[in-house]
C-alpha cells in the first residue's frame, strides 16, 4: 500500500512539474505576443507619421517631380520616405 502511495505521489509531482513548465511557457508566449503586439502598434504609427509626411510635402507644394531640379532635396526627402509616385 505504501508503494502505491509513493508511486502515486511521485506521478502527481510529475505532473506537476509538467504543469509549471507548460504554464511558464505560456506566460513567455504571452509576454512574446504582447511586445509583438506592441511592436506591431509602433510600425502601424510611423508608417502612418511617414504618410502624413509625403502627404504634407505634396500639399504644400514643396517638391517638384522627380528629375525637376526645382525643388530636389524634398524630392529626395520623399524618395527616402519611400514614396511611391
């Protein structure tokens, strides 16, 4: 009887075991999802301060087209922008 006590006690610390390892890659899964989340966050608003950018430089007639030598650094500004006119 005593050995299938032990027996059951060392299964039950197995499993154990198995449930923190499983829960603290859990938590480091979650703490993985949230700074690509956030990261995600921070690319989507300076993609958008980017457009808002090209935009701006458009609207205020600041740039020429491309090859005018008019106006060419804002030209170039929107060329490193990334510009796709």
């Amino acid at each position: 009887m005593n050995k299938e006590i032990e027996l059951l006690n060392n299964k039950i610390d197995a499993q154990d075991k198995i449930i923190n390892t499983q829960a603290l890659e859990i938590a480091r899964l979650n703490n993985l999802k949230t700074a690509t989340d956030e990261a995600q966050e921070i690319i989507i608003d300076l993609q958008q301060r980017i457009d808002k950018a090209i935009e701006y430089i458009r609207e205020t007639g600041l740039y020429c087209d491309y090859g005018d030598l008019c106006n060419q650094s804002a030209t170039e500004l929107l060329k490193i922008l990334g510009d796709k006119k």
